[in-house]
C-alpha cells in the first residue's frame, strides 16, 4: 500500500482502498523482474533490475504496473512544433523554428532598465498558458511522472509552468532559459544583460520556493540555454547562483550536439579547451547538472563529466531527427557516466519516453554498424558487427527510462523502481487480450472481423497471442505500444491521469 501521508510504498496489499483509484486494482502479488544486466555488461553498477508488478487476475488483460517514465529533458514551450523540423540542423533549426515559437511565451524586457518586471503567472500570454497545460497533460498519458522541463526565459510564463505542474501533480524541475549573449541570441527574444538573467532566474526560483517550500513536487533548475547563448558574466553568475542554496539547485543545458555547434563553442570559447570544459570553467559541472545530448564528446570530456558526477540525458529521437547524430551510450555506460532518457520536444518529434527507449535500442544497433564507428573503435571480431556491444537491450532502454532519469536528476533513492520507501510515481500499462476465437476466417468473409485474435481485444497497436512469456509481452510493449496503452498515472500516490 501507498502511505496516504507522503505518497510512498509501505507495502503491497492492493485491496486496501483509498481515495486515488486504487479499489478497483487486485494485484496478483506477482514480480516479473526484467534483468538490464545483459550479454552486453552492466548498466552504470547499480541495481539492474526492471521490475514489472502483475496487477490483473484474468489472463484476457494483460495489466501491469512499472515505473513512471522520468524525461530527462524537455522543452515546454517548443510543444506547438512537434513534428515541425524540416530538413533543419541544430542552428538553423533554432532561428527557423524554435526562437520564433519560443519568443510567443512573453515580451522583450523593458528597453529603458533591461528588466522584466512582472512575475504573476497570470501576466503571461493565455496562449503560454494553454500550451504548458497541453503539454503537461500530453506527456502524463505517455506515462511520464517527472520531466525536467526548460521554458523560456519569461518569468510569468515560466512561473505558470510551475504552478500548472504543482497544481496537476506532476513532479517537475522548472528551469527559465538564459541567453543573453548578443552576438548568438536574436534581439526579439533574449535577456539584454547577465543582470537582467540572474535578477529574472531568481524570480523564478523564488517563486518555485513559494509554491513547493519543501521541493515535494517542483524544483527549480538554473538553466543556461548552452554555452553560445550566455555570456561569460552570465555563465558565471549562474554556477555561483545555483551554489550558493543549500541544498545547491539542480543545472541543466545541452552540451555538444552538433559539428557546426562544436566549431561555433571552439570559436566563442577558444581558451577553454573544450566545450564541457566551458561549464566547468564556471561550476557548472555538477553532480547535479544534466547535459543534454552528448553526441560528440571527446574521451577527455568524458573522463571531466564522469570526475565531476554531471549526468547526461540521451534523446535519441531528436539526435535522429535534426541528424545530429549517434550518441555512444555504451560507450558512456563503461566509462560509469550516470544516462538517461529525454525526448527533446520538439527537437524530437514525441512526447513519449517510450519513443526514447524504443529510439535508443534503433540508434545503438546503428552505430555498431557504422562503419566509421567500427574503425575508430575496435572492439574485436566478437565485438563488431552484428553482436556488437553498442547494441542496448530492451530491458537497458527500460531501466534508461526509470532508473537511469532517477539517477539522472538526482532521486535515485526516490524514483524509478518499486523499492520499499520509494514515491509511488506509476504507470498502470494494459496491453489487453489474448483469447482465439473459434470461428475461422476461411469459413466467413475474410477482413468481417470474424479472424479477430483477442476476445477481450487489443488496446493500442499490440497484438498479443497468448503465447508470449512475460519478458515477450513486454517487449512487444516498448516496440508497438503508446499512450493508449496507459491506463492510469498516479504522482506520489496521486492519480494524475487515467484512460477509460
Ligand atoms: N541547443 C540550444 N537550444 C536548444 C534546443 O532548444 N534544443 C536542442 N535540441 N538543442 C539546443
Ligand atoms: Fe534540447
């Protein structure tokens, strides 16, 4: 059962009932545990397990609860252009599609002081607000039950961000989006000073403190964009800034996505080094920063991230999508980097994590067979090729999911699993039914719907046949389900979304 006081597992005992919807679950009290520990080694040396609850007695359902998905990084306000992407590359993409969509969220700062000066939610743009709330409801019937979500940088709509998060019940890292640097930012839409960043991102951050004093719900997290929209006072600033609260805040940014983005870093931060060198320059690698991307890292960035604890989140859909190119996951996992998953709405094109772990398992059986991948590193005849170790497992894309994005944003001991004591943040998944009919198609008119396989029917796009083990129908899962095949999504024992 949930304890009803802080949202946590106490124990399993479904029939006890209680308001959130949990009278009509009768767990079976049954574990399947999918092992993340597979041929390919061992998933960052932590638990490795994926744990599915069995909640349906009838073998026609299908039911079972797992982990509530936790997006590692998302972009709120770019949610009208999923989908819309063209044939763009990262910079072109963000002055063609994003910079436009984003600057809708509020207006410029006052031309004579550089500030903004409103800070109620409700002074924001009703189109923001409707926007956060569609997004919002959107990725918790994908099963999300935590996002570590950027905005723009408008405090009142990021303000509205966060009170529509806290207000819903999805746990969320709320982060206001720094970008000041002149010289890369586009003058309809930017801070116009490093002051005028740190006096707005404060504002925000004061205002999450209001809203969730104990950080139960909503958190904020200081966001610089990336290293060539903030200038140096600004990157400054924030890593002292988010150093100086106890506990320090959370810092999220992207950090070497794309080839033309590494040239324009190198050339704006020469003395650096490296482009992850440039956060570390100004504290901002931390054990609580997530780096978004990571495509094209060097080992000796590598080695920095992993020496400094900073996690990285992985969108593979997005990578693939504006063809940024293959993010070496394994790569990261041996060398003990902490990964998770993010769908980089709408760099990537969906609100769904599972869409990420699905993306994540297509992308690394892909780059074992690149064959430029393959030369620069070998791996050994039993290595490369088909069975090569680049390839992540469905139940390594799952553990990404959960416990990988625990980790990432630093509830490891919180989230991600079913350990006694962690926050009931959960998805109820159906895939539905199995029974074959009797009749044959061959006897009737074939296509009537006389062939139909599952009397009890299928939900979503899986088609089970009654012979699949466990481990089976979960893979047929993340290859073929969706958000219909979520049935309900409790946050901290809160039943924040359900499907009839
Ligand atoms: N780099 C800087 N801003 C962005 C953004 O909005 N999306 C992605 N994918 N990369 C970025
Ligand atoms: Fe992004």
């Amino acid at each position: 059962w949930v304890s009803a006081a802080d949202g946590r597992i106490q124990g399993w005992n479904w029939q006890a009932n209680d308001e959130n919807g949990f009278a009509e679950l009768m767990s079976r009290n049954e574990w399947v545990d999918i092992d993340a520990v597979g041929a390919q080694g061992k998933v960052n040396g932590r638990g490795s397990k994926v744990r599915v609850k069995i909640v349906t007695a009838s073998e026609e359902q299908n039911e079972f609860f797992f982990p509530g998905f936790i997006d590692t990084h998302i972009h709120a306000p770019q949610y009208p252009n999923v989908g819309l992407f063209g044939s763009s590359t990262l910079l072109d993409w963000l002055e063609t599609y994003t910079f436009p969509v984003e600057s809708r969220f509020g207006s410029p700062p006052d031309p004579k002081t550089g500030h903004q000066t409103k800070t109620d939610p409700k002074d924001s743009p009703l189109i923001a607000q409707q926007i956060y709330d569609q997004v919002i409801s959107r990725t918790l019937s994908h099963g999300t039950t935590c996002a570590s979500y950027y905005a723009t940088n408008h405090v009142p709509a990021t303000n509205a961000l966060s009170y529509l998060c806290h207000t819903r019940g999805q746990r969320a890292f709320i982060g206001r989006a720094c970008m000041d640097n002149p010289d890369f930012c586009v003058d309809y839409y930017r801070d116009f000073s490093a002051d005028d960043s740190i006096v707005a991102t404060r504002q925000t951050i004061e205002y999450i403190h209001n809203l969730d004093p104990e950080g139960k719900l909503v958190k904020p997290i200081v966001t610089p964009r990336f290293a060539p929209s903030c200038t140096r006072p600004a990157l400054q600033s924030l890593g002292e800034l988010a150093a100086s609260y106890s506990p320090p805040l959370h810092i999220q940014t992207h950090v070497s996505e794309n080839i033309n983005e590494l040239a324009l870093v190198q050339e704006l931060f020469s003395e650096a080094g490296s482009y992850a060198a440039v956060y570390d320059k100004y504290n901002l690698l931390t054990p609580r920063t997530i780096l978004a991307h990571a495509v094209h890292l060097s080992a000796d960035e590598r080695t920095l991230i992993r020496a400094r604890e900073a996690k990285i989140s992985h969108c593979p859909a997005s990578n693939s999508a504006l063809g940024s190119g293959i993010c070496p996951v394994r790569t990261l996992l041996d060398e003990g980097i902490t990964v998770g998953l993010g769908t980089d709405i709408s760099g990537g094109y969906s609100p769904s994590i599972l869409e990420a772990a699905r993306q994540a398992c297509l992308s690394s059986r892909l780059l074992g067979q690149s064959a430029a991948w393959q030369r620069d590193n070998p791996r050994g005849a039993d290595q490369n090729g088909p069975d090569g170790r680049e390839k992540l497992s469905v139940p390594e894309s799952l553990y990404l999911a959960t416990r990988g994005g625990a980790a990432v944003v630093d509830m490891a001991s919180d989230l991600g699993g079913f350990d006694m004591g962690m926050l009931w943040d959960v998805q109820l998944v159906r895939l539905g039914g199995v029974k074959l009919l009797e009749k044959s198609p061959l006897d009737g008119v074939p296509g009537d719907g006389s062939a139909d396989l599952v009397k009890a029917g299928p939900v979503g796009n899986v088609d089970l046949f009654g012979t699949e083990s466990w481990e089976e129908k979960i893979e047929k899962w993340v290859w073929s389900g969706d958000d219909r095949n979520v049935k309900a999504v409790w946050v901290g024992g809160r039943l924040v979304h359900s499907r009839g």
